[in-house]
C-alpha cells in the first residue's frame, strides 16, 4: 500500500445500476467511500435505465453523477423514440446531476454489430447524440472497440464543445494522441493491471497526466487477479496503482491532478 487512503477518487465509468450493487445500495456505497472513491460516474446503456439512474442520483447526490445515453451494443433495441424520451429528460431543468450523455460510441468487436445496417444505424445514433451533447453543453464518454479510425473521423467532422473521455481506453499511443489532439480524455481502467497489456501500459505511461481518468467499467473488466469476479468501485485503488508504477510522477501528483481533471470535465 502506498498512503493512497489519504487521496479522493473519481470512478469516472461504474454501471452501479446493475446487480449487485442495487440489491444493497448503501453497502455499495459504504465498501467504495471506505476505500478513497468519493465521487462515481454512472453511464446508462438503454432507455429503460434513465428513470431509475435519474433516482439513484437524486437519492445520493453526494456520491453519484449520471450520464444519459444509448449505448452501441443494444443498437438493435434502440429507437428515434428513446432519443426523443433522451432529449425530454435534458430539458427538464431539475435533472442537473445529469453531468454528461453516455455511454455512446461504437463497437465493431462483436461480428453482428459490425454488418453494414447495424454499423450505420451505430454512426446514426452516435451522431445524433454527439449534436445533443452540443445542444445542452454536456461532455460525452464514448465506447469503441475495433472502432477507433471510425470514430476519430466522426469526432473530427462534429467538434463536441465540452470534449469528454474515450472509456476504458485500450489502443496505441498515437491512438491515444489523437484523441486528446481532439479534446478527449483517455479512461484507464483495469487492462493497465495486466502484465500481457504492453500497447496499453506503454501508452497510458506517456501520455500527458493532465489528459487520463480512472474508472473501473463495474460490474465489468475486473483487474487483474480478479477475472471471474465482479469488479466494484474499490477496486480503482488496484487502477490507480498500476498506474504509479507506470508513471514518473509522485502518487499525490498523479492522484490530486486526476482527482482533478474528473471533476472539470463532470462539472
Ligand atoms: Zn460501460
């Protein structure tokens, strides 16, 4: 351990919405406040969820911010309408801890999304929900997978005023570079803890510190040592760990500028 009780987190990407964590809400929260994480992001993936996302926050103001969005791998289930429905919850007034739209992006990892009509209709709602975020000054955490020269040309024909972060980032440094050229943050997540993930490591290492959050994807992409179990918010520690051990800076320097950054873009 290395003094890090001592430093706030920013879970900037935990679906604490899914199970388990909403069969006990207030040990959820307890097990990652005891840990350091004093702020978590919660992005939605489907319509059903932003009723439920909008209570949970209102209900723990202090711990959670949302995000509101259609995410790419139920492009199948989305409709026009959700994004009607998406719109409608923006402008009511009273949501304001609706701190940015997601999760959206592309994903072109799974063979069926990736077929022509699946991966238009992808770009489609993609767009669309960038050109919201711009309506109603939000940031934007995005999704790709197998998608990122796609989505750098989209991010570079429509400029997202607020920039926003490429979650769960896994790519090259000069992937990475672009991104940020662009206005984007990288979220680094559990793939830097896997000694296999050189391209990742090496990169997340040389980019600029002003540029990188941390997040954990729970219930998803548990840290290394952990595979098969389900990840938690507490969990960003071990993050944040690897990641000290990848960079040259101080731990306080690294976790005080992240600390930081996450709450600028979410603000
Ligand atoms: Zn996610």
């Amino acid at each position: 351990m290395i003094g890090i009780s001592k430093y706030q987190f920013y879970d900037t990407h935990a679906h604490l919405d899914f199970e388990p964590f909403t069969d006990d809400m207030p040990r959820t929260i307890d097990l990652f406040l005891n840990a350091g994480i004093k702020q978590v992001m919660i992005p939605a993936v489907t319509r059903d969820k932003f009723d439920r996302l909008i209570n949970i926050s209102a209900s723990n103001p202090n711990v959670y911010t949302i995000a509101l969005g259609l995410h790419p791998l139920y492009i199948q289930s989305h409709t026009l309408s959700d994004l009607d429905y998406l719109e409608t919850l923006l402008c009511t007034k009273d949501n304001s801890q609706i701190k940015a739209i997601g999760e959206i992006g592309l994903d072109a990892f799974l063979m069926h999304l990736s077929e022509e009509k699946l991966f238009k209709k992808q770009i489609d709602f993609l767009q669309k929900q960038l050109e919201m975020a711009n309506r109603y000054n939000l940031p934007v955490i995005l999704h790709s997978r197998r998608t990122h020269h796609v989505l750098l040309s989209i991010l570079k024909k429509i400029t997202v005023h607020r920039g926003g972060v490429i979650h769960g980032f896994s790519g090259s440094l000069e992937q990475a570079l672009e991104f940020i050229k662009l206005g984007y943050k990288i979220g680094v997540g559990g793939i830097i803890t896997y000694p296999r993930a050189n391209k990742s490591r090496l990169a997340i290492s040389k980019l600029p510190l002003e540029s990188l959050l941390l997040e954990t994807d729970s219930p998803d992409m548990p840290v290394y040592g952990r595979q098969g179990k389900v990840n938690r918010s507490e969990c960003l520690i071990e993050i944040f760990q690897a990641l000290c051990t990848l960079r040259e800076e101080p731990a306080k320097v690294i976790a005080e500028q992240i600390w930081e950054t996450s709450n600028t873009l979410f603000h």
